[in-house]
C-alpha cells in the first residue's frame, strides 16, 4: 500500500512525533492550525472511523486526551479540539484515519465551528427514527 500516513505511523518517514505506542503514533501536522497541532495516526490502515475498530477508536480519543491535556500545559492553551474528519465531504483529505489534536487559546479562530441550525420535534423524531434504521 502506498499510503503516506501509513509510512509515517510504521517509522518509514521521519517525522516530529510526540508520542508512541503499540497502536498509535502521535506527529506534529505539517500545516498546523495552531502551535502544537497533533495527529494521532494508527499503525494500521483504515480509511475512516467506519472501518476501525471500537477499542481502536476508545484508543485514539484517549490518547488525544492525553495530548490536548500536555498541549494545554506546554502553550498555556486554554482548551483543545479533538476533530476527526470522515470522507472528503467532511473535511478529509488523506484517507488514512487519524484524529486531530488542535490546542486552543480563548477568541482564536484556528477552527470555525458550526452555526447552530433550527429544528422541531417532529423532525427529531423522524431524523432519530431514520438513524435507528440505519444501524439495523
């Protein structure tokens, strides 16, 4: 497989890493969002969240945890995003799962965040009872 972040995770590539275990390694991002700005990357290939599995995914969030808590500390951040994009529609643009660590310092604009929309409590019915189906 020829897949970059597979490379950096496997030691293949050199890399700023920040962190290691058996399942993950942790890498500065070449175009950070703010000083600091992590990305966990499994050593295994999966595409997205959709193809890995749950103890992996618990792995990833913790490890992540762990990060923005050490990131808060060393750049006196105020908070830390943890961001995982799935699909290019969403964000993605190297198809290799990994979880962005982004430390934040209060009124930054390193990440804009989503404008709240409207909704009634029918259509939260009937959006809820479609994902039930869904996941069937």
């Amino acid at each position: 497989m020829d897949c970059i972040f597979c490379k950096i995770a496997n030691g293949e590539i050199p890399s700023s890493t920040v962190y290691e275990d058996e399942q993950v390694r942790v890498i500065l991002d070449l175009g950070p969002a703010a000083r600091g700005h992590a990305l966990v990357l499994p050593k295994g290939h999966f595409r997205d969240s959709t193809e890995a599995p749950e103890a992996l995914l618990g792995h990833m969030m913790a490890v992540g945890a762990r990060i923005g808590a050490a990131e808060m500390k060393a750049f006196g951040a105020d908070g830390f995003n943890l961001i995982q994009n799935n699909g290019e529609a969403a964000g993605q643009s190297v198809f290799h799962l990994h979880l962005h660590v982004i430390p934040r310092k209060a009124g930054d604009t390193a990440v804009g965040l989503w404008k709240p929309g409207t909704t009634t409590p029918e259509e939260m019915q009937e959006t809820a009872q479609a994902i039930r189906e869904a996941l069937l």
